[in-house]
C-alpha cells in the first residue's frame, strides 16, 4: 500500500486563507478610518464655515455699532430723559413757582447730574460738616415727588422714598443747591404698598425757602 502525506498541503491552505482574512481585516480597517478621516473633515469644514459666517456678522455688529453708538447706552439715556420728563410733567401740574425751580428739581433727581452749587461755599461745609455732602452715586429713582408748591418764595414738597436714608439724601441735594435755603424735614410716615402689604416705604413733606 502506497500511503500519501496531505498535511503539508493542509497546512498551506490554512496558512493562505488566513493571510486572506488579515488582507480583508486591513482593508476594512483602512476603509473604517477613512471614512472617520473623511468625515471629520467635512466637519471640520462646516465648522471653519460657521467660524467664518460668526466672524462676518460680528464684524457688522460692530460696524453698526460704530455708526450709531452703543444701543444699551442710548437706550438708558432716553429711558433717564423721558423720567426726567415726566418729573417735570408732574410738577408743573402742582407748579406756583418759577420753570427753572422745577428744573432743579429735575436736575437733582436725575442720574449723572445733581444740585446746581456753588464749589467753594459746599467744600467749606462739607469740611465742617463731612456728613453734610450728597453721594454722586445715590440711586435717584429711590425718591419720587408727588407735589410742589410755592407760596411767597415758600416751597413744600411731598414725596416718597425707599427709607429715611433717601429723604435724608434728597434734602442733602436741596441744601447744597444754590436755589434752596433752610430746608426743614416736616414730616415722614411709613406707607404699605396697595399691592404688597409686606412692602413698604416711606412719604415725606419738607418745607424750604427758594433764591430768585
């Protein structure tokens, strides 16, 4: 009996179909990564696209900007002169007293401004009195006026504030301007809110003389 050996032979297939699966496993893996590389290049893509169009309207944001001035800035000016109107709106309703004595008012309740006065006789009382000086930066929407009468170069004033605090800066402002004289606290009283019995604030009278 003649006996032949096949395992070799075997053994050879094996080996190629192997080699084959390897082939097939790296190919796919090559087209598995470019598809990621592709892929993240058209994202990339879009991204740069959006970067660049962001670019573009911001650069027109602040070409806009440039040609008409700020928008929050000119938004609150108007919001501080339309007050500052109405502020006198309302006074001139109650008025017996000259145009100018509201206007001080105005001035003296309006944010960024304050009482007309002379610089060297309000540093001479503030350096005797350091108490005595208005804060620039008191929050003049803490104080609102309901009526203004003047009799005889003799002013009353009613009003209402957020707390003593604020009707003492108000008379503060009263006292530095050039236009007032011997300002005098009359009365103050706390006041609930019609809407909110929690909240409350204060209303005041004063009396004060008037220069012109």
């Amino acid at each position: 009996m003649i006996r032949i050996n096949l395992l070799p032979q075997k053994k050879q297939r094996k080996a190629e179909a192997g080699q084959k699966q390897l082939v097939y496993m790296a190919f796919s893996l090559l087209v598995v990564v470019g598809g990621l590389v592709v892929l993240h290049m058209s994202a990339q893509g879009d991204l740069d696209a959006v970067t660049r169009e962001t670019q573009v309207i911001q650069a027109e944001i602040d070409r806009f900007k440039s040609e008409l001035g700020d928008y929050d800035q000119v938004r609150a000016q108007r919001e501080e002169l339309l007050r500052q109107q109405e502020t006198i709106k309302k006074l001139e309703e109650r008025r017996t007293g000259p145009v100018f004595l509201l206007r001080e008012i105005a001035e003296i309740l309006t944010s960024g401004k304050g009482p007309t006065f002379d610089r060297l006789t309000y540093e001479e009382t503030v350096r005797r009195d350091p108490n005595s000086g208005f804060n620039a930066a008191w929050d003049v929407r803490r104080v609102w006026l309901q009526s203004f009468e003047e009799q005889e170069r003799q002013v009353k004033i009613t009003g209402a504030a957020k707390s003593n605090e604020d009707v003492a800066e108000f008379l503060k402002r009263l006292q530095a301007s050039v236009f007032f004289k011997d300002v005098v606290l009359e009365q103050t009283s706390q006041v609930s809110s019609a809407k909110n019995a929690e909240m409350k604030h204060l209303t005041f009278s004063l009396g004060t003389g008037v220069i012109y």
